[in-house]
C-alpha cells in the first residue's frame, strides 16, 4: 500500500533538505527548492545521524529558529552564520543532543536539560525556554530520523520537507 503524504508535504515549492548517505567518509545535504537544489553541504560522519538534521529535529520540533530555519529564510548555508540568539540557543542543544547521541542515547532527560543550560551559559547565549517534555519530544523525533536513516542505503536519500518560513 502507498504511503500517503500530508498536502503540506507534496507542495513543490516547500523546501526539501535531502540526505544522501555516503560510503565515504562523508554523508551529503542539499538544500532543494520548487525541486531545484540551491545548495550543497558535506556533513562528515559522526556514527549518529548527521549534525543538519539533528537540527531539523530540534527546528521542526520545537519550531525554533536555528540554522535550517535562516536558510529556508533566504540566508546562505555557510559553516559559521552571524550570530543571533535564538540560532545559537538551538546550536547548543543540537550539540547536547549528539553528545547524548554518541553515548547512545541514554542520558535521563533532566541531565540534558541542565547540561543544555550550562552549555549555554558557558558560551554566553541565552537557552530555549524549553522543559524536559520539550527535550523527550526532540530526542522522539531524533530516534525516528536514526531508525530511517539507518534503514538508508549508501548512495541513497532521505528527503525531508521542511515548514514553511
């Protein structure tokens, strides 16, 4: 039986981030829009699912602003972008998200929380007001990504359509 996608996901002109797994030692993101893609970015593997789309887990979950969010805004996707608070509050957490990744996903909610906090406050941005509710649903949708992106096959992709901006 065919799978059937929400309209909000068929519309053409939304933007797609399109993995594709590579054998190498590096995966790869497109940036594609109305089926064109805009832009290209090697992801170096991690041995947990790439950095990009961790920050669709966190973006789309908690619908923060972050990287992925400024590009579908227009803005270039380069390594380094012009800080901006809620940008870095959402990279912070991407990065406690894969620590807790590659210690395989066992850190009790609470911990993350207070590491995502004092990670933050080390590197002088303000936190997401977000709880430990926020931190199990991002950490739900980063194991959901994990199961499909192990299910991937070198040389083959994984298309995700990205909200509206």
């Amino acid at each position: 039986m065919p799978v059937r996608r929400r309209a909000s996901e068929r519309r053409p002109d939304r933007m797609h981030l399109v993995f594709t797994k590579g054998a190498g030692k590096h995966d790869r993101m497109a940036v594609v829009r109305a089926g064109v893609p805009q832009a290209a970015i090697g992801c170096p593997k991690q041995g947990i699912i790439p950095h990009d789309m961790v920050h669709y887990a966190v973006e789309v979950t908690l619908h923060a602003r972050g990287f992925i969010a400024r590009v579908a805004a227009g803005e270039e996707a380069v390594f380094q972008m012009v800080p901006e608070a809620q940008s870095d509050g959402v990279e912070r957490l991407v990065e406690v998200l894969q620590a807790d990744g590659w210690s395989g996903w066992t850190g009790a909610p609470q911990d993350l929380l207070d590491l995502y906090h004092v990670t933050c406050e080390a590197r002088g941005c303000p936190p997401l007001a977000i709880g430990i509710g926020d931190v199990e649903a991002v950490r739900g949708r980063v194991l959901e990504l994990t199961a499909r992106w192990a299910s991937t096959p070198v040389g083959a992709s994984l298309a995700l359509p990205f909200p509206d901006a």
